[in-house]
C-alpha cells in the first residue's frame, strides 16, 4: 500500500511545479497547486482525465459548460476534451488521475 498527505507536500511554484505521485501504464497520480488567481488555461489531453479539488476553489470550464468546484468536488473529462481551470482568491490544490498513461497520441513522434 502507498498513501500520501496531499494537503502536506510542498508545491513550490504552483502549477509550474506539479508532483508526479505515482505512475505506472495503467494510470498516473500528479497533485498540482494553483495560486491565487493562477489557471491551467484551455488544453486538453489525449488520457481520460479526473481532477479532484482536494483543497480550496477553482473555475472549469469545458465547452459551454463552467462550474464552480470547491474542495471534494471530482471532475472527468472524456480523452482530448478541452478545459480550463483558474483559482480563486484563496488559490487551489488539485489531484489529477490520468488514464490510460500515457494515453494514445501523447508523445507526438519527432
């Protein structure tokens, strides 16, 4: 069994420095930290995606649909479906869940 503290380690830089918490084909585990006002802004990516807000607030949006999602509240976004997420006054911290990993089409052949 592994656990971690997500309200205990340090994310310095907020989403310039996401920790990867665990990884393996099946999935992978990164908690994010956004700071107040900070935003992941509109992108998508090629895995199913789950975001937990494990501490404080933020706004999504995807498509037409937007939502104020406060700490508890788990999001899914299908593979390449485009969203953005910004923080609020008190900022946020995030747990992603990205499925498979790394999904079809991530790494772009050179």
């Amino acid at each position: 069994m592994q656990s971690w503290d997500l309200k205990a380690i340090e994310l310095p830089g907020g989403s310039r420095s996401p920790v990867v918490l665990h990884s393996e084909d099946e999935g992978r585990a990164v908690l994010i930290g956004l700071e107040p006002g900070q935003e992941l802004g509109d992108h998508q990516v090629k895995e199913h995606a789950w975001l937990l807000v494990a501490d404080g607030a933020v706004e999504v949006a995807a498509g037409d649909d937007s939502v104020t999602a406060s700490a508890g509240t788990l999001l899914h976004f299908e593979p390449d479906e485009r969203h953005a997420v910004s923080a609020g006054d008190g900022g946020a911290r995030l747990l992603l869940l990205l499925a498979p990993w790394p999904g079809e089409g991530h790494f772009r052949e050179a």
